[in-house]
C-alpha cells in the first residue's frame, strides 16, 4: 500500500466513517496547519488579482471565496471556468496541504471538473475536503456554489489529485 | 447515434483519417468562423485581465498565448494551475466553436487536466485540437506550452466537452 | 440555462438542499423507475459474465455489488481498475437512468476515476448518488467499497457525465 | 522536478521533439521491456475472460485487441463503456510500464475517459502512448477504435496517471 502513495491511512479508513460511510475529522500531523496554509496562500500573487480571500480552513477542508468582479468573465458574463476551476484548485491544494506534515510543499497531478451551471452571482465560494489523504498522494473533492441574494447554486464540481513535495 | 449528440460526424470518421489515424483538416460550417471566435474572445473580460491573446485559429483548431507576469502565480512564483487551465479550456472552447454553425454559443460541460511540470517560462501556449465534433457535443484535446528562450516544456494536457448552445 | 442540457432543475436547487448543502431526495418522473432499471440492467450481458448484480436502486441512487473472483484481476491478484470501473459506471448510469422519464434511454458521455487502493477484498460494492439531473446531461458520482470481514475499504471515486437518449 | 515525480525527463523534453511537437520515440531503461510486458499481462486473469491479447508493445506504446463478443454488452448491444475502459486502461498500463526500469511494478493512479460512439464493431483496439514518463508518474494517453469491415471508428479517448510501485 505505502508504494501506491496512500502511505498506512488506509488501515483506519473504516474506523474513521461513521455507518453513513461519511468521513469523519482528519488528525493534522502539523498542529500549525492552518497558520502554514494562510500564509502559503499569502505567497498566491493570483488570488490578489482575482480577488479571492482563504475563508476557511481546517483538517482536511478548505474554502476560497470570490465577489464577483466583471473582469473576471467569459464571453457571456459568466465567471469564466478558468476562474472557477482556479478557486477550486486552490481549496483543493490547500485542503490536503492542511493535512501534510510541516516540511511539505503541494502542488496539482491533476483534476477534472465538471460544469453545472453558469457561474453567475454576487460571490463565489469553492468548498474542498479531502477524501484519501495519503503519504504522497492525496485526493480531494470539492464543489463551487454561486451565492445571489438568498439563493445558493452549485456551480461546479472537481475532483483532484495533489502530490506533496519534500521541502 | 445522432441522440448522442455527436451528430452524423461519425459517418464520415474513417474518410477523414489517414492511414495512421491521424485527424485531417475539418470542414467548417460557418465560413466566417475565424471572425465569430475572434469577436468571441474580445468579449473575455478575464483574458484582458490575464493579459492572454488569440494567436490562432483554424477549422477545429485554436491557440492562446500567454506572457508571464508575476501576479498570475501560484506560492512557488509558477504561473498558476488555474491559469494554465484558463488558458487550455479557452483554446479548447474556441477550437469546438470554430466548427460550430453561425447561430451557436459554447460552454465547456467539463475538463480534466494533467500538469505535467512546473509552469515556468517568458511565456505559454494553449494549443487545442478538436477530437470529435458533434452537433451538440464536441470533444477537444489541448496542450500547454512553455516558452524559455529556445526551448520548449509541455506543461500540461487537458482532455475536454464542450456543448453547442442554439444562441 | 436549459441549452446547457440542465433544464429547469437549477431552478430549485437550494431548496432542495438542507443547511449543510447535502442533496435531499429527488423526485423521480416515472413512478415505475425501479422496474424499468431492473429490466435495463438485466439486458447488460456483461453483468452475468462478472457475476455483479444491482442491489439497490432509488430516484437517484443506484447500487451494484460484485462478490470476488479471481478471473476478474490485474497481474497482482487485485480486481482489476477495467472492472472496478465498469461497476461504477454500471452504478452511475442507472442512477442517472432513476430519475429520467420513461422513454429514455442512458448512456456514459464520460467519467473520471481515482483508484484509491488495491480491489482485495470477498466483495465489492459501487454505490452511486445523482449530483446534477439535467434535462438532456446528468452527473453523478460514485464510490466502491471493498468488503473483507468487518473492514471496509473506499477503493474508487468516480465522477461521471451521463446523456439521456431519446427512445 | 524531480518532487514532482517527473524525474530529470523534463530535461530532455524539447530534444525529444520533432517541430510539430510530436513525441518521438522513447528510449527504455529495460533492454527486456517487451518480454516484462508480456509476462505481466499474461498474469491479468481478466484478460483472458474477456479475450483480450497484447497485440504490440514498444518503447512508450501498447495495443490490446478485444474481438467481439455478446456477453461483454451493456443494455443495446454494444460492448460496454467498462470493457472499453478495461482495454484503455491495460494499454495505457503498459505503455507506462514498457518504459520503467527492471524492478518496478505499475498501477493506476486515476484516468478519465470519453466515450465518443457506440461500441459497435467485429474487434477493438486500445491503442496508448506515453506522453510523459516520470520516475513516480507517468501520463498516458489512448484511443480506442472499433474495427468493422474496411471501416474504423475511434469510440474512446483516455487521458490517464499511472504510478511506478518499487518491488
């Protein structure tokens, strides 16, 4: 298993779902974790131009949100997927970042996202939590939900692959 | 097949290829294609922000091009994965379109990207290709590009569907 | 929004959703939706060359189960990632299927899997959940367990596009 | 690099390429890889229930070859999108693992896959390429045709992640 880069967190896979196979808190091997994300986060010059702040963090989970801004738009003023994918990628990075050990770097493998609805609304929020932390590999969910008056849409959903680095 | 929206294209599939399977040129269907993705793109508010250029585009084909600048970076100073994205789903998008007929609008359905090595260079190229078109649905496969005085790194590969919009 | 293939259904998402943004249940359009996914599985000749069968179906849920074998594995004795997939695929599909109208047809556009550890295990279970039921796209994800005594073991994570046809 | 699992190949990308960037061919670390790909696959029992053959392995390339037959369908008769993937996923597998040195074993990381027209057809081939070896990772890409009569359809397209086990 430790080859597969899931390293042993699969041993307590079971013990950690409760009968609704929900996962359950993550144990942060960095009691730091999220001083260390906020400031990796400060280092992303591309939130800044975008706008998005870090609104949550936690072990295992991850939220970036973004007002709306009409620069930030496709041809049909809808935030671009681009943007949202970014969101995404961005919580989702530092949603397994949160779980690595202190000496860590993350960056992307891969992810895919799938597009539901068109992005329009006053502020953005994507949504991470990891669902298979592993020693070198970890997989990580999360949705992007539009935010207009009182209504709440989901707009895209990712699923990714971060790959920690030794730093 | 046509109820799987990829149209009659696949009929005339095997007549298009190559004997090494190679795509050959598409047929656009709207002979002022290269004008509609142009006026499409100028309306990418978020490629002015980026500061990302439509290079080229052909019958099925499209590519941006990308300068670096330090505010499009990730904690690393990359250029960010959101932004290689950016890139790829907007080359992918325009080369979908280009074999759309007049009366269409695009969106992408979904994306999934592989990146390959760091986002490092003066500047980057989205090169896309369309795959398989179809009357509603049309899948599109892209490279990313970076450019470092004489050489060149893939960054990333993305595999993509895009959906026509009547408009 | 209905050109995107989502029809109306974006229209009474929040309300549909309970304060932690799980979905609640959905609505099927055709009351004898179980039925017509029983018959629509039983057609699928490959399901009786793996030995899976579908254990449970709800108006956007669907579950498939497959007891090992071992003329089902990769070159390590595990089940192979090509059959772990096809039960999620299998799962997704009908689960998409459960919430069609009557006369519809179904079939994968596309989908994206993390294998998350190796298949081990005396049985298998893909259990599927609708995210996003469209009009015309629909997308669903889905994860396998493994099942060995007491322990269960998440193997897979799917995220899927599925079409309806018209039939 | 080399923390992204991509090893020192990034070094030689752009020597590998001719001016369209097409790849060209890979040099194996393993003078015996085609005989470690034939003893591995033989060891896939899957295989042989569904009657796939390795049809060619070379430095970075693998096709397997799938005749038809009627208990691999899904619910029309063609052959399901999961054996597809099955076929896609070996070749891609082993495409990755042509290239890796003597001592190594290989899985799948994760893969995408669209699925572009019925399988319909006398005999299918998956056909995979790497597009990026690594010492970790390894990117594939693979198409999937459908052979009937003169005539070939490209039904599937895989964008996959595979990685290398030590053993």
């Amino acid at each position: 298993m430790s080859s597969l880069g899931f390293g042993d967190s699969r041993r307590g896979l079971f013990s950690r779902r409760h009968p609704e196979n929900r996962p359950m808190a993550f144990e942060p091997r960095d009691p730091n974790y999220a001083q260390r994300v906020r400031d990796n986060f400060a280092r992303q010059t591309v939130m800044t131009l975008i706008g998005a702040e870090l609104t949550e963090v936690g072990p295992g989970t991850c939220t970036v949100r973004l007002p709306f801004r009409p620069d930030l738009c496709q041809q049909n003023g809808y935030v671009h997927a681009g943007i949202t994918t970014t969101l995404a990628d961005t919580a989702c990075g530092y949603a397994a970042f949160s779980l690595m050990p202190a000496d860590s770097g993350v960056v992307s493998v891969e992810f895919k996202i799938n597009l539901l609805a068109p992005a329009i609304g006053e502020a953005f929020e994507a949504r991470a939590r990891v669902d298979r932390p592993g020693r070198t590999l970890t997989v990580v969910r999360a949705e992007v939900l539009a935010f207009q008056g009182e209504r709440i849409t989901e707009v895209a959903l990712m699923q990714a692959t971060m790959i920690r680095l030794a730093v």
